[in-house]
C-alpha cells in the first residue's frame, strides 16, 4: 500500500479519536485518568516482578499500599486542604476591603477617589465581591458536572487495576498489530515518546509532590494564614514550568506582606522557603527526577494545555502532555527526515552502479 494512502488511513483514525474526544471526553476521563495511573505504576510493578513476584502480586501490593496512601490522604490533609479553601473563598472580599484600607495607610494619596490606583482598586474590590461567588461555584459544578465523583472514585481504580495487571500484554498486542513495513520505526519513536513522558510526567509528578508537600509544610511553620492552599496551589501549578513558583510565590509574598507587615523576619522566612523551594527544584530535583533530555519546552508545553483545555476541558489536558510529546517527536523525526533528504541538501542523488557482467 503506498506511503500516501496509509497515512490518509491514519489521518482518518487521528480525526476520529479526536472527535470521540470532543463528544465523549466526559465519559472517557476516569478511563483516561486510570490510563495515566497505569502508566505511572507500570515500571514499580516491572520491578517487583524482577524481584521474583507475579504480575498479578505485584499489582495488588501496589494497589493495597495505594489504597492506604489515599486513606491517609483524605484522613489528614483533605479536611484541612478544603477548610483553608473555603475560608479563602469566604474572606476574598474582606481581604481586598482590608488591604484596600492597608495601602490608603501607608499610601495617603491613595485616599482621593479620582485617582486612578483608587478607582482601579476598587473595581478590583467590586468584582471580586461580584464574581468570586460565582467562580468558586462554577468550579465546583463543573468539576461534579464532568463526572458523579462516586462514579470516579470506583471506576478509576478498577481500570487502572486492570490495565496494570495486562500493561505488558497490551502493549505486546499492540505491537503485533503494527505495519509490518513500519515497526521498526514505530517502536523506535515508541520508544522515543516513553522516554520523554517517563522522563516529564513520572519525574513532574515527583517533583510537584515533593515541592507541594514542603510548600505547604514550610509556610504553615512560618505561621502564614491558608499556608496549606497556596503550597498546594504551588505544588500543582509546577507541572508548568516557572508556573507554580510565580504564581505560589505571588501569593505567599503578598499574603506575607499583608499579614506580617512590619514584621520583616516573618516576611524573610516565607520568601526564604520559596527560594530555598527554587533552588533545591533547579538544581537537585527536576535534574535528578525529570532530566534535562525531556525534549518538552514550557512554552510548547503551556500551548498544548491552553489548547487541549480549551477544546476538550479535563479530559483534553490530561491528554494534552502525551499527545504534546508525541507530536515533539514526530516533528524532530519529520526534521532529521528533512535534512537528509534531496529537498533539503538541494543536490542530485548519486548514480547508482550498474551491475558487472
């Protein structure tokens, strides 16, 4: 079959998986999301089955201990995550009058109502009072109007169960359906696109947990109200690189400044525990976690997610790395095709010898 025509095939195959995409994104997420949890545990159950257990032990130790983990999760930092949250959401209005009311002290000019800082002050405060209500209830229903979350929780760790136990059969399977002609080079950009979503979303993962729990733990010592939400906020947001400490950094600051004005050690340690949270990510975590050969770059990275977010919501960003990935590997493949073809080199190809005899 020529060239053009399998690829007009794969093309077809490419619409309709984004089609699908488009109409079922809120039916796929939890397959989607026990997918990517498969994915991640694979090669912890690849290693325990070098150690001498079976596939099927290996899954059901790492689900039993996943099982406990959440437990634990929900038991101790879920409540205290969700009250800071809502006390947040609930005192956004107060804050900004008290801040409001914080700079027109020390900022006296800031007290006549036809300046310009003023007036954009208080069409801050107004919005915020206006629309933070609504917002915070548009999140909520659109995070329950995706999927009944009862529905979720059960079903996303029985896919990921059963997609764990048969990884390697799948895989194996898919392999033998490959184009004959094409294998080789499939499975070597499979392999290409593993390395770079091991090498981002197993080690991003890592380092969002690691950044997120010492966020929340560094400022809730320094004694920074809702400490436990901006470190979370902080932690999440660094899947984004450069992201997450803007934003996380932003925050604790301003938050610093407003509650410990005038108590300048206070403001030090929260701005030293952002620093330090930098350093120790530059230069010992996501070297060591993520790698430097990833082959994602931010700014390609935050395009797929606006766009995938943007057209298929939950279910278009959880598929917005891979697909993101995928594509930077085609696209190096396409480029090296390129300059070694005559379209690139610009010259005659070589006479071909003629046979002897």
């Amino acid at each position: 079959m020529p060239n053009q025509t399998q690829g007009r095939y794969w093309a077809i195959a490419a619409v309709c998986f984004f089609v699908a995409l488009w109409y079922l994104g809120s039916v796929m997420l939890p397959f989607l999301v026990g997918g990517a949890v498969a994915y991640f545990l694979d090669p912890l159950a690849d290693r325990l089955e070098r150690l001498g257990l079976s596939r099927a032990l290996a899954t059901m130790m790492i689900s039993i201990a996943a099982f406990v983990l959440v437990v634990l999760v929900v038991l101790a930092v879920i409540p205290v995550l969700v009250q800071q949250l809502t006390a947040l959401i609930n005192a956004a209005p107060q804050l900004v009058a008290e801040f409001q009311a914080f700079l027109i002290t020390r900022f006296p000019e800031l007290s006549d109502s036809t300046s310009v800082m003023r007036t954009t002050l208080d069409q801050i405060a107004q919005a915020i009072q206006a629309r933070g209500a609504t917002l915070a209830q548009g999140l909520v229903s659109s995070v329950f109007g995706v999927m009944s979350w009862l529905f979720f929780i059960v079903v996303v760790p029985v896919v990921a169960f059963y997609l764990l136990m048969d990884w390697d059969k799948l895989v194996a399977r898919i392999d033998e359906l490959l184009p004959r002609d094409h294998a080789p080079v499939i499975r070597r950009l499979a392999q290409e696109i593993d390395k770079t979503l091991a090498g981002f979303v197993r080690g991003q993962v890592s380092v969002c947990l690691t950044l997120g729990a010492y966020y929340a733990a560094g400022l809730m010592l320094a004694g920074l109200q809702f400490g436990l939400v901006i470190g979370a906020i902080a932690g999440a947001m660094t899947v984004i690189p450069y992201i997450g400490a803007l934003v996380g950094g932003a925050l604790a600051i301003g938050f610093a400044l407003y509650q410990f004005w005038g108590d300048w050690v206070s403001i030090g340690i929260v701005a030293a525990v952002f620093g330090f949270g930098q350093f120790m990510e530059g230069n010992v975590l996501t070297p060591r976690l993520v790698g430097k050969s990833v082959g994602l770059h931010p700014v390609w990275l935050m395009f797929a997610l606006s766009l995938f977010g943007g057209l298929f919501g939950i279910a278009g960003m959880l598929v917005a790395v891979p697909i993101s990935a995928a594509i930077g590997v085609l696209m190096r493949f396409g480029i090296a095709q390129y300059q070694d073809s005559l379209l690139y080199l610009g010259r005659t190809a070589p006479p071909h010898d003629k046979p002897q005899g």
